[in-house]
C-alpha cells in the first residue's frame, strides 16, 4: 500500500474517532440533560402535592365551619373561593358549576370594602351593605349548605393537623 493511503486512512480513521467522540459526548449532555429535568419535574410534584394538601386542608376546615355555622357564608365563600382557585387540580374543573352557592356568595361579596376600607364609610352605609350580604346569605343558604358538603368529601383534612370545632 502506498503511503498516500496509509496517510488517507489514519486521516479518516482520526476523524471518525473525533467525530465518534463528539457524538458520544453530546448523547452524555443530552442523558445528563433528561435526568435533571426529571429531577425538577420530581421536585415540582412535590411541592404541588404539598401545596394542595395544605390547600385542601383549609379548604376543608372552612367548609366544615360553614356547615357547623362557626363561620359566615359570605366570609367562608370568600375564603373558599380564594384557596380554590388557587389548588392544582388534576383535571380541568369549571368551579363556577361545581359549586354554584359558593360562587355567587363570592361575587356578592368580593368587592364590598374589608377592614381599614370599610372604616371609611358611613354607619348607615356599611349598616346597608351589611344588610344586603345578610339578604343574600340567606338567600343562597341551602345551596351554600350542600357546597360545603361537597367541599368537605371532595378536599380532604390533614389528619396530622389538629382542629377544634365546638
């Protein structure tokens, strides 16, 4: 064999190994790469599922003080509404239906002044809305009940964590 073929052949021979090499470290990046991310979605879940037992956990101990009548509708609504929306839930859920009194406490309510907004406002004013959310809780009362119902079974307490209703 001639050296020029000898010479073409350890040539290519050389850039096949590099180019073997290259390949072989970018499918190590890439596997390094999958993993991490595997890594991450990991971590997230857990957080999620984290996040949505202590959600549910006081989405349930609203409920329940709801029902037992520990707490007004139109501040259980509120709050409910609130955690709810901001729980992850497995599947697309259109809470407006799911749960019809608590939603349209929520909107009765959801813009009435609170706390140090409230202390601007007349008695006679906050006397008039106060009275017009009374109206409306009682209106809505009965479908309020069968939500909180449906929000006890369907979020479920922390059996770690201890709460006392009287």
């Amino acid at each position: 064999m001639s050296a020029v073929w000898l010479i073409a052949i350890i040539i290519g021979t050389l850039i096949i190994a590099g180019l073997a090499f290259y390949a072989g470290r970018l499918l190590w990046q890439v596997r390094e790469q999958n993993r991490l991310v595997e890594k991450k979605r990991e971590q997230y879940a857990q957080k999620r599922a984290a996040r949505n037992a202590k959600l549910s956990d006081s989405i349930n101990l609203i409920a329940k003080a709801m029902k037992e009548g520990q707490c007004e509708y139109s501040e259980g609504c509120l709050r409910v509404w609130v955690l709810m929306s901001q729980y992850q839930f497995e599947q697309e859920v259109t809470l407006e239906s799911e749960y019809p009194g608590v939603f349209a406490m929520y909107e009765a309510v959801k813009d009435l002044p609170t706390h140090e907004a409230r202390k601007k406002y007349s008695k006679k004013e906050i006397f008039k809305q106060d009275s017009a959310r009374w109206r409306k809780e009682q209106e809505l009362e009965e479908q309020i009940l069968k939500d909180s119902a449906k929000l006890v079974q369907e979020f479920a307490a922390d059996p770690s964590t201890k709460h006392v209703f009287m």
